[in-house]
C-alpha cells in the first residue's frame, strides 16, 4: 500500500485519467474549508483544481443544471443513468431523478428504518444501498424504488458500519469500517467473502483506470 495523499479526507472521484481528491484544507469550531487536488496518471503529478472541475467531473457536461437541484454538491451521491438523466441523492437520504435539463422526474426517499443511506452504487438497473446505521445493505428496484433485498442487519450482520460500495463487473466492493475490511460481494449470487483486511478503517474504496485506491480518515492510498 503506498501513500498517495496525506490529509483530513472527504472522499475521491474519478475524472479522466486521473482522480481528484476533496480534503479539509482548514477547519475551525464554525467552519470548514473544502479543497480539491488533482492526481494525474499520465504525469504522475498532484496539482490544485477548481471548485468547477470536480463538478464537472462528478456531474458530467450539465453539472451547473445539476448542481442546482442539490442540497449539498458534495456530500450528495450521484448516479449518472441513460440518456443523461441523473439521480441525486443526498446525506439525508433526500432522492431526485433529473432529466438531462435538471426537471424533476420523481422525488421521493431512500431512508431505511428512518436512516439515510451511507452509500448508493447502480448494477443493472439495480440501486445498492449501505447503511451504516443498520449494519445492513439494501438493494433496490430503480423503476419503482422498492426495496427488493437485504444483506446482513441483527446481531450477527457481516456488515459493521458499512460506509461505502464500488461495483465492478458483478462485484460490490463494500468498505466495513467496524471490522476494518472490505468484503466482496458477488451481486448475482449473493456469495459474501472478505477481500481486504487493513489496520485503520477504510471509508471509501475505488478502482480507476486499473488502479484500486483505500481512502481513509488520514489520506489516500493506492493499493497493490
């Protein structure tokens, strides 16, 4: 594993050939100062980006139309769908469909057992869902947002405080902070098996372009 940033981490995205990095770049008792850097993988370099690339990155070419539909631009999941609708949902679980224009299609909630989800991914017209709150994943139908399946929840869930879920191929990558792994489910099976064990908490985990990145409270690592 080899340090790839080192600061207060709010979580990473993808952009083209690269990843940028959201970091607290200050913090007071009133007030925190987000920041954006830039990992390049042609160049290897790290440099300052604007508040208006990481949108654009998050969001796609219609991030401003986006952006105004949203609560908090940063703390929101988005989930880009065919024919460039979007689907935003936010920290407290607040759900927005958006046509390409940004006209709500449908609003509604994704919260479960009145808690919002930590972490939304999209497989197959599917919507994977943790919380954090419940020890539990969730899965659901995009077309009508029925819940359509659980994994884990109760006393003997595999899932502690589950913050995050990448999904690659049929795999969900779900980052499990309260037993320091990732655990590796296979979407069509169900079939569950730890794929990573670390020594702090990961919150968040991603592949780009062939590279698999941990990021945790201290910094972003990239993996082996």
């Amino acid at each position: 594993m080899k340090t790839v940033f080192e600061g207060d981490i709010f979580h990473v995205i993808p952009m083209e050939k690269g990843i940028i990095i959201t970091y607290c770049e200050n913090r007071t008792e009133s007030q925190i100062s987000v920041a954006f850097k830039m990992i390049s993988f042609e160049t290897g370099k790290v440099t300052n980006v604007a508040k208006n690339i990481y949108q654009l990155s998050k969001y796609g070419p219609a991030y401003r139309l986006f952006v105004e539909q949203t609560k908090n631009y940063l703390t929101c999941n988005v989930i880009p769908l065919p024919n460039d609708k979007m689907l935003i949902i936010e920290l407290d679980g607040t759900l927005k469909l958006l046509e390409s224009d940004s006209t709500v299609l449908w609003s509604g909630n994704l919260s479960y057992k009145n808690a919002p989800p930590t972490s939304v991914a999209l497989f197959e017209n599917k919507l994977w869902t943790c919380y954090a709150e419940h020890n539990v994943i969730v899965r659901y139908n995009i077309n009508t947002m029925r819940e359509e399946l659980r994994i884990g929840g109760g006393a003997n869930s595999p899932f502690k405080q589950p913050s995050h879920i990448f999904v690659k191929g049929n795999k969900g990558y779900v980052c499990n902070p309260g037993t320091l792994q990732i655990l590796k489910v296979d979407l069509n099976t169900y079939d569950l098996e730890v794929y990573k064990k670390f020594a702090t908490p990961v919150k968040q985990y991603l592949e780009v372009d062939g590279y698999a990145f941990a990021v945790m409270e201290n910094g972003v690592y990239l993996l082996d």
